[in-house]
C-alpha cells in the first residue's frame, strides 16, 4: 500500500496524493476505535517516507498524551494497549529527524 501511494524516484502516482491521503485517513470517522487505529498506523508509515506527513501528524498531537501519563497500577485497565499503540504510532512517524528532536524536546 506504501508503495502505491509513495513510489520511490522516477515513478510517480497520479492517483492520490500522499499527504491528502494520509489528512482523510487521520480525520476518518472515530466509530469504530480498531479501524482508526489501523488509519493512524497506515498514516504513520506514509509519515516515515514523507516529512511533511511526519510533521502534520506531530502538529495534531495525534497520541502524545499516551507516551505522557503515568500507568495504572492494575493491568487490566487497557493503558497498556493504548500505549503500545502510541508507541507503534510514533515509531513509524519519528524517523523524520526533526520530528524525533521535538519529541525528545
């Protein structure tokens, strides 16, 4: 899907641009919490190629929160899986330099 969406150099995609595609795929309904997170993942590794995806997603405060508030002391309060998917998230959309910098900030 990356490929298609974010060819490498010379080939090219006249179909859908990357960075409009990646802003409709994180505005997306938030009905059903499982495929927003499979948006967000999806947006996140368009982010890896595309700084300028990277940099919209750190702009929107999409899932910081999760990487700054303490956990629960009970597991079975569903913090756990919120952050792994925040930790996902950023994994993805943090290769961009400057956006790793402003994290770390």
């Amino acid at each position: 899907m990356v490929l298609l969406l974010s060819p490498p150099a010379p080939f090219v995609n006249s179909l859908a641009h990357p960075v409009t595609f990646s802003g409709e795929l994180l505005a997306g309904q938030t009905e059903d919490s499982g495929k927003t997170r499979q948006r967000q993942i999806l947006a996140s590794v368009l982010a890896a190629s595309i700084s300028e995806i990277a940099h919209g997603i750190l702009d929107r405060g999409l899932l910081l929160k999760e990487l700054t508030e303490p956990l629960p002391r009970d597991p079975s309060a569903g913090r756990f899986e919120e952050l792994e998917h925040a930790l996902t998230f950023w994994a993805s959309a943090s290769q961009d330099r400057t956006v790793r910098k402003r994290l770390q900030d």
